[in-house]
C-alpha cells in the first residue's frame, strides 16, 4: 500500500512546482549598450572595442574607439548614440578633445528639416500610427526594440577634411537573470547599428578577463588571439553578430551542487521517508501496548501532523537551497507557500493508507 502513497505524494510535488502566477520578472535589465548610428558624410574605417570585466562581472568598463575619414569640411553630426543607464557616464572625445553629448529635442520627430537630414533613411523609419521617426536595435536574436529620434543623443563638431580618431568610454551594469537557481549575468553590445554604416572597414574587439573568479562564454567563440580567459582579441571584417553577449555563472559551494542535485522534490523524498518509517515505528508500538483499542491515537495525530510537515518542507526547502547558493542565488521560485493547498487532498489518503497498515498489524497483534 505504501507504493501507492508515494506515487501519489510525487504526483502533488509535480503539480505544485510549476506554481508561478502572476510573478515579476525574473530579468533585471543593466545597460544598453551598442553601436551609434553613421551619417552618409562619414566613413567609419575601424571600430576597435575593449571590454574590461569586473571581478563579480556586475559591470564592464567600455574604451571604444572610431576611426573616422569625412571628405568635407565644417559642422558635422557623425554619429547618434543611445546613450542611457550608463553606471559612470558616457565621455566622448574627438581627436583627445572632450565633446558633450546633446539631447535631440523633443520636437524633432523627423529627420526632414533637421540636422539630422544626413543620416540614412534605410534605417530610421516612420511610425504607422503619427509618423513619428524611430530606429531599430536589437539586443537578443530577433528581438529588437524601437527608439524613437528624440530618444537618441548626438554631438556637432567642426571637423576637417581627412581622418579623425572617436573615443567613447562608459562603465556598464550587468544584465541579471534570475529564473534559474543561481543568477546568470550578460553584458550585451549591440552591433546592429553598424550595418547601416556608409562603410565598414576592420572591427577589433578586446575583453579582459584577468580579474574574473571564473570562466565566461561569448557568442564571438575562441579570440583569434590571446587567452579568452585573460585577455583574447577577436578581429572581423564584416559584422559577426548583430549584437555581442557576455555570459557569466558564477561559481558555487559544493555543498550547494549536491542540494540541486537533489531539487526540493528530492530532499523532501528523503524527509518523508524518514517520517513515513517513524511514523510506522509508532503507530505498531502503539498497536501492540493497545491491541484492544478501536482508534489508534499514534494513526490519528500523525496522519494530521506529518502530511502538514511535509508540504512545509517542501516550501522551506527553496530557501534551504537558496541559503547554501548564498548571494549569487536567483530566489525566483514563484509561490511555492501554495503547496500548502495540497494538504486537505493529501492528508484523507495519507490517513487511509495507515489506518489500513493499523487494521493488518491489529489482525497479527
């Protein structure tokens, strides 16, 4: 009888641990970082990025630079960023001069009859609804998110004719999924804007791991050059990927591989087997000082008490994991309290089982 008990209490474990209802996201977006978009006047001959990862990889210290050539002369805008929720800023200069960045107005719904008349049409297209003018980045495969002109930022510069050297420098933080039981952090680059480029020379990229704990992966695969674990350099003569990402697990305890290896629905197996056997152990010691009595007492209190306790285990049992895995634990588990829910079904056929056990050692005693 009591393997029919168990296939049952693993049946409600199934059905309570997809309980997630309602919950907030399990995404804690860092920063948005990408490319800037070209105007036609400028030819962008090199695009060289270094990415330095912080030791718990939260953020990233961002040196781009921009090799530039224009064929004319006088105030320019070479380049629109998006530029927001930047840890340190975002510094630009041109040429070792220092350039502040503009907000575009917000009346500038449209590139027609604005300084902007000079960056490509292909790119920046009209909303269906007012015409208002937006562009397009994507952050993941074949999602990308609209930003509107007046979203972006620019700078005016008089440049000269002949080659120019960009440098743009930011820290950013760290996206942070928290889904799994162990959070998983990416740092992401959009490279989308760049095929809108009027050209695209060589694109040279640098990520210095030195002071990381441990490993990370990329969508770049192994660097050309050097260790990706220290410092690896990828080179490129054409875009590889519409965006870069970085991915970092971080390290945990062995204590806390072993319990998520046994999951919640594991560690409370054990736990009811140990006081399924006591409670067994009792209700015969019961039995034989009591042959006589119609009601087992050691039948009644534990077929209330342990189905309860067992369902508390099992809600415990996340914050059990969650405390071996420490900070770096996602505690995104949705309402597991609702397992509680279980227990008028549960308890009645727990109940059954060891009046029934009772009744066959009362028949022997």
């Amino acid at each position: 009888m009591n393997k029919y008990f168990l296939s049952f209490f693993i049946l409600c474990l199934i059905i309570a641990e997809p309980i997630y209802s309602n919950m907030a996201s399990p995404i804690v977006e860092g920063t948005y970082s990408a490319s800037p978009y070209s105007s036609r006047d400028i030819d962008i001959l090199k695009e060289k990025i270094f990415i330095k990862l912080s030791s718990d990889f939260k953020t990233a210290k961002f040196n781009i630079e921009y090799n530039i050539k224009t064929d004319i002369d006088g105030k320019q805008i070479p380049l629109l960023f998006y530029a927001k929720d930047y840890k340190d800023g975002f510094k630009v200069t041109i040429d070792g001069k220092p350039i502040e960045l503009i907000e575009i107005p917000e009346d500038y719904t449209k590139t027609e009859g604005t300084p902007f008349e000079k960056f490509s049409d292909s790119f920046i297209k009209p909303d269906e609804e007012g015409g208002v003018e937006y562009v397009k980045i994507y952050w993941y495969k074949n999602s990308g998110y609209r930003y509107y002109l007046r979203d972006l930022k620019y700078f005016e510069v008089d440049l000269s004719a002949g080659e120019h050297k960009i440098l743009v420098e930011y820290t950013a933080d760290a996206w942070v999924d928290r889904y799994n039981w162990v959070k998983e952090y990416s740092i992401r680059y959009s490279l989308y804007p760049a095929r809108y480029w009027k050209s695209f020379g060589e694109l040279e990229i640098t990520i210095d791991a030195t002071e990381l704990k441990s490993e990370y992966k990329t969508n770049l695969g192994f660097p050309g050059t050097g260790d990706i674990n220290k410092v690896g350099v990828w080179k490129f003569n054409a875009i590889p990927e519409d965006y870069i990402v970085l991915e970092y697990y971080p390290p945990i305890s062995g204590y806390a591989n072993f319990l998520l290896t046994l999951q919640p629905s594991g560690m409370t197996a054990i736990v009811s087997v140990i006081l399924i056997l006591l409670h067994l152990i009792f209700i015969y010691l019961y039995r034989k000082k009591n042959p006589a009595k119609k009601f087992s007492l050691a039948v009644i209190l534990g077929s209330l008490v342990i189905p309860l306790i067992i369902l508390w285990f099992y809600v415990y049992s996340f914050d059990i994991i969650d405390s071996a895995i420490g900070n770096e634990a996602g505690s995104y588990h949705g309402y597991t309290f609702l397992s509680i829910a279980l227990y008028p079904f549960l308890m009645p056929v727990y109940l059954v089982v060891m009046w029934l056990i009772d009744w066959m050692v009362k028949k022997k005693v």
